[in-house]
C-alpha cells in the first residue's frame, strides 16, 4: 500500500491538545487521522454525529432566571465594578 502526503491546517491550540491526548492513546496524529479516514470510507459519511451539545436542566434554569432578572426593573443595576464587587463581598 503506496502513502500520501496531506498539508491541511488546525487550530495550534487544537493540535496541541490533541497530540497530547492520542499520545496518551498510543496514536500519533497520522495514525488517528488514517482511523478517522478508514471510518469515513466504512461508515459511507462522518463516523458521528454532528449536532450542538444538549443543555443541561441546570443551565436551561439559569438561562431563565437570568432572563427574568433583567426583565425585572426591580433589580439592582450596576454601572461601577467595586460597587458591584462591594456588594457581592457582603
């Protein structure tokens, strides 16, 4: 089986923290981009799914408490950080 060479560009961040990760793994960066490949053929499309994450009921809760506090003229506004700070130290 004859190989080819591949340019393509990441994110230095990403690239860092994913050869980190397969490092752990035993995997180099070419041997895990060959696997998702391998899986890409197989799979006949992407070996995942693509979608946004589920929000939690926590975070769903805290959106909306969020929304109704600013919706309520009866809180408190801020236009000065140690205010803010102040009050929060209390």
């Amino acid at each position: 089986m004859s190989t080819v060479a591949k340019n393509f560009r990441i994110d230095s961040e990403l690239s860092d923290q994913a050869s980190k990760l397969l490092e752990g793994l035993g995997l180099s960066m070419s041997q895990a981009v060959s696997m998702f490949l391998r899986q890409v053929v197989l799979q006949q499309g992407l070996p995942f799914e693509v979608k946004y994450p589920k929000r939690s009921g926590e975070l769903l809760d805290a959106i909306e408490e969020a929304k109704r506090l600013e919706a309520d003229p009866r809180t408190k506004r801020y236009t000065d950080m140690n205010e803010m700070w102040a009050d929060l130290d209390k």
